[in-house]
C-alpha cells in the first residue's frame, strides 16, 4: 500500500540509503501553473541540517520532475518524480544489520516481508515523506486558487507547551523560530528543552497543532470517508505520531453536552456557529468554520545511549548507535503535517467537484 488518495492519487517510492526518493502522482487537473520556488521552499523546510536542533545530515533535497508537467504547468497526466539522495552514509548501520532496534520497525519488516534494508531504516525512514511534500506543496497550489490554506506548528515539545491557542497567536511568525513556534516565549524553552535531549544523546517528542481555513461547509462524506477520519488516517501514517485529535478532542469529555453544542448563528456572510468546539467538522462533512487538528509525535526511537534489545537469533545484546539522527523530529515534520492535510484537502475538493455535477 504505497499509494494514497482516491483521485488525487500519490505513489511513493525509495529507501533512505538508496539512490533516491520520488512519487507519481495521479489524477492532477491540467494547467496548473506549477511554483517551482514554492515546492523547493517546502522541501527546505523539511530537510535535514537546517539548524542546530536538526540532524546534521546534509542533503540538498532538490527535486527533479520526469514527466506530466510542460512550460511550467500540469498536463493531467501522471507527474514523475524524484529527489536523488547524496549524503548517505551507509556503514554507520554495519554494526546493526543483525539487530532489532527498539522501538523501529526492524522486527516487524522482518517478520512481513522475510527481508529488510537495514540502511537508516530503508523504506520505514522518515526520509520517505520527501515525496510526500512534493506532493502536498503542489496540492497546496491547487487549493490556493479554491481559497484553502493549510499550517501548522509546534505546540509542544515535551513538557513545554504554549497555553495560547491557535487565534491568539500570530501564525504567519511560525518559521521565524527554528522551532517552529510562533509563541516566541514558548519557543525558546523549546528550543533549550530539545537542546537538552541532544546532550544527554537522547530524544524528546511534541505536539504539532494544524489549522485549515477558507473550507467550504460540504466538503467530506457521511459514512466511511469522513473528512476528520481521513485527515486521522493521513496524520497517523506519518512516522512517528502516536496520536490525532480535532476539534475539543480529549479534553471535549470533560463538558457536557450544553457546554460542548456549538450554537448556529445568522451573519451577514452566512451561517456560522458560535463556538468552534467541533473543528470545523460535523457528521464527517465541513461546516465552513476553521478545521483544527493535533497530532502527537513520539521521541525520536533512535537514541545515543546503550540499549539491550535482541538479534535475529534472539541472542540478547547491547547496542550503542551512532550516525546522525535528529533529537526531535517535529519541527522538520511541520511540513509534512501540512502537506498530508494538503493532499487530503485536495481529494475532497475534487471529490466535491464531481459530486457536483
């Protein structure tokens, strides 16, 4: 299952040591007026060695299309892909070739698939979502001229988390920080709390709060794709999160139902409802209001200490990984939250399209 979306369809493929990461993507509206600079700029966002709290792997990340694009604009045929990998360095994985690491998916590709590239992880590396913010950043150009926009920020780094919600704080300052937290007070704790995780060689998880604004109410279907229950699959195929919430999430248990109700309301530009606790989504289908959503990323599994795990023989043994990993994965997996949302955003706005007909 390397393929994602219904009509705006993304196939991925490549491992994060071979000799790159690319996509196809399908079912893309002709003569759409293609932002190299944007799709580049997105991808900077998410590579590796862009500041110190980042893995210091350096990659340029540079795209290069194959096909479906011509003088700048989409075609409607499919779009080939690929980002060419240069700085891999495959022997600092030599000593675990043999091992299961805690808490990757060593074991579990073994067991499935009787084989596994043990270089950086292979195709289970996070590396895979380059093909992903291709995707999304082209898929953001195409809600853009619907009026969609989609961003996200981190929220939370372990302990520290910003008190402020979403309307509170000025979200075009998110990438003023190399946290990723427009809550600047916040964002130097942040910054200090993951800091600290790297001396210690080891690793600390957060929250990445997403809003989507300029939705129509409409969009989403009634039963088995609802709009929040895409964008959780989306969320949580995403390496590394543990957990997806939208709207009052959790914390809408602990009201009542009278607390909880969000009031319709007349305006002059429509109906509105007075509060927001749904997010932006009732019955699985958009109201019109802001889509809001959280998503819970673990510490990063790769950690710079001794850890007795197991071989593939069941033989007990001790290993003490080196290499270059990132002591917080979160603020380069804010573009890839974005560009999830994107595609399936995307999906629903040309599902929306056909339904009209």
């Amino acid at each position: 299952m390397n393929t994602f979306g219904r009509i705006f369809r993304l196939t991925t493929f490549g491992e994060s040591h071979g000799r790159g990461i690319g996509g196809i993507i399908d079912g893309c509206p002709p003569n759409i007026i293609l932002d190299s600079g944007l799709i580049q700029k997105e991808l900077e966002r998410r590579r590796p060695g862009q500041s110190k709290i980042t893995t210091q792997r350096q990659e340029p990340d540079k795209v290069e299309f194959l096909s479906g694009v011509f003088h700048g604009k989409t075609e409607g045929t499919p779009i080939g892909f690929i980002v060419w990998n240069k700085d891999q360095k495959s022997k600092d994985y030599d000593d675990l070739k043999d091992v299961f690491r805690p808490s990757h998916a060593d074991y579990t590709y073994m067991k499935k698939y009787g084989i596994r590239d043990y270089r950086g992880g292979g195709r289970s590396s996070a590396r895979e979502t380059i093909a992903r913010v291709v995707a999304g950043a082209i898929a953001k150009q195409i809600l853009s001229e619907a009026g969609v926009s989609v961003i996200a920020y981190i929220s939370q780094v372990g302990e520290i988390k910003s008190d402020k919600f979403y309307t509170e704080l000025d979200l075009s300052r998110i990438d003023d920080t190399i946290v990723r937290c427009p809550d600047q007070e916040t964002a130097d704790k942040m910054i200090a709390r993951i800091e600290k995780a790297a001396g210690e060689g080891d690793t600390v998880g957060g929250i990445i709060t997403c809003v989507i604004r300029g939705v129509p109410a409409g969009w989403g279907e009634p039963v088995f794709n609802k709009l929040h229950a895409d964008l959780g699959f989306a969320m949580l195929g995403i390496n590394a999160v543990k957990g997806f919430e939208y709207g009052s999430g959790f914390e809408g248990t602990l009201l009542s139902g009278s607390e909880h109700n969000d009031i319709f309301v007349r305006s002059e530009s429509g109906v509105h409802t007075k509060t927001n606790k749904s997010g932006g989504i009732q019955g699985g289908i958009s109201n019109g209001e802001d889509i809001y959503f959280r998503v819970a990323f673990k510490p990063v599994a790769t950690i710079l200490k001794k850890q007795d795990t197991l071989d593939v023989n069941n033989n007990k043994v001790t290993i003490n990984p080196g290499g270059r990993h990132d002591p917080c994965v979160l603020p380069r997996a804010v573009p890839i939250v974005e560009a999830m949302a994107n595609l399936v955003l995307t999906d629903h706005f040309l599902l929306s399209k056909l339904n009209s007909i």
